[in-house]
C-alpha cells in the first residue's frame, strides 16, 4: 500500500530562501568581478573576488544539498557482513567539509592580518579569529575522524555510526519508530522501552559534550546524512519494526530486495 511521505511539504521558510537568493546572487556578482579584475591584470581584485565566489557558492551549494537536493529515488541499501547497510551521503562530507575548511583559512587569515597590522585593535582581532579557526578546525577534526556514518540493521540489533559515536539499540527495545523534523528537515527518532541501556560509544573527539543533541536514550537519523531518500529509510524501519518475523530476512538478499521494490 503506498504510503505518503510523513514530511511532504516541508522546506525552509521564506526567509532563509530569501537569504539563498541573495546569497546565490552574491557569489555570482563575485565571479564576474573577478573574472573582470583577471582580464584587467588585477590579482589581487582577481583574488579576493573569486574567494569569495568560492566561499559564497560553497555556503549557497551545502543549502541546496540540505534542503533542495534531487529525490534520491534509487534505494542504495546494500547487505554488508549479513546486515543490511544504509550508507551516509558522501556529498554531505563534502559540502560540510569544504565549507568548514573555507572558514578555517578565512579566520586564519584574519587573524594573521590583525597581528601584521599590530596594535590593540589587531591584537583583538587576531584573538577572536583565530578562536573561530580553532572552533571550526576542532569540527574539521571531528568530520575526518568519525569516518563515513551508516545505519545497520541485523535480525537483532540496530547499530547507528554518526558524526563522532556509534549507538546501538536491540530491535526489542524499540517502542515506537517516528517521523519528526530538526531546522524542516526531516528526523527519524526510535523511542526505546525506559528499561533498555543507552549503548552509545564516543570517539575521543566528541566525548566532552557529545550526548546533548543525539535526544538519548532515542536513536535519531538526520536526513541530511542519508545517501538514501529518508522516505525508504523510515518506512524500512517502520516495516521491521511493526513485523519481528521478518527481521530474520536482516541477513540475507530477501531484505534488500524487499528494499528495492518497496514491499513494506
């Protein structure tokens, strides 16, 4: 039976489509001038217009990817070591990542700035650049370390390896799968039973802190990661959840076939 999507209609509001317009509208301004300082032997116009080009395109394409991005149609699940495997977006760790580099180097740059200039002022400067450069370079960190995230499902257990953590959860302690949203964009939150244990490892990165936006004990996936459409994710979940007699395909190609053809 076909089943509408839990998250039809959701989107970024006007304003933020407002500021992707204008955003979008700078980056192309950018590009042109610097095209135009190239052409007038400008480098340093030439320099300074295509970072930002850069910079601004890389923050309009990571908005696209989050919200706008192409229906991701063809379910990509795979069966891996006898469980079934959704991977997450390598997209996403490219947009994320470049982003973040970008406002590495620009903070970096400031702050070298601010201390070639020298004074009270460019002390002040160079101080609060280079603690964003250490904020952003301390997530860039996190980004590398984590390694690329996925969701596993086996006829006993769900295992969920996210941006710095891995948490695990057995099928029967699951209460309720669920459909929600985080800054509309859609999230699938699993509730347990009170009594099940929070089985969550944290790299060393992120154990400072770590717990407070993964809404523990629940396990919650962030569409935004997913290289499949959340759609598929959740309805998979929703299926091996409400039907325990067929976790047991978990192992085998029955369940990715059932995947494939949407047989939920």
């Amino acid at each position: 039976m076909y089943e509408e999507s839990p998250w039809k209609g959701m989107g970024p509001g006007t304003g933020a489509k407002v500021a992707f317009g204008l955003t979008a509208g700078l980056a192309g301004v950018s590009a042109v001038l610097g095209a135009v300082s190239a052409a007038d032997s400008d480098t340093l116009g030439a320099l300074g217009f295509g970072s930002a080009a850069v910079f601004l395109g890389h923050l309009v394409g990571f908005g696209v990817h989050m919200w706008w991005r192409p229906r991701r149609s063809a379910p990509t699940a795979t069966l891996t070591d006898g469980a079934v495997t959704f991977r997450y977006s390598g997209w996403t760790y490219y947009w994320l990542g470049s982003f973040t580099t970008l406002m590495l180097l620009a903070l970096l740059l400031i702050g070298s700035s601010g201390l070639v200039a020298g004074g009270s002022t460019g002390i002040v400067v160079a101080v609060l650049a280079f603690a964003g450069a250490a904020f952003f370079g301390w997530h860039l960190v996190r980004l590398v370390l984590g390694g690329r995230g996925f969701l596993r499902l086996t006829p006993t257990t769900l295992e969920h390896h996210g941006l710095g953590f891995t948490h695990r959860l057995p099928w029967d302690s699951v209460t309720d799968v669920r459909a929600a949203e985080v800054n509309e964009a859609p999230l699938i939150i699993l509730t347990p039973s009170l009594s099940a244990p929070v089985d969550v490892t944290f790299t060393w990165i992120t154990r400072g802190g770590g717990r407070k936006g993964l809404l523990l004990p629940s396990m919650t996936i962030r569409s935004v990661w997913l290289a499949d459409d959340p759609v598929t994710v959740y309805r998979t979940l929703r299926h091996y959840h409400a039907n325990p007699e067929h976790r047991v395909e978990l192992s085998i190609e029955a369940s990715t076939d059932r995947i494939h053809q949407r047989r939920f």
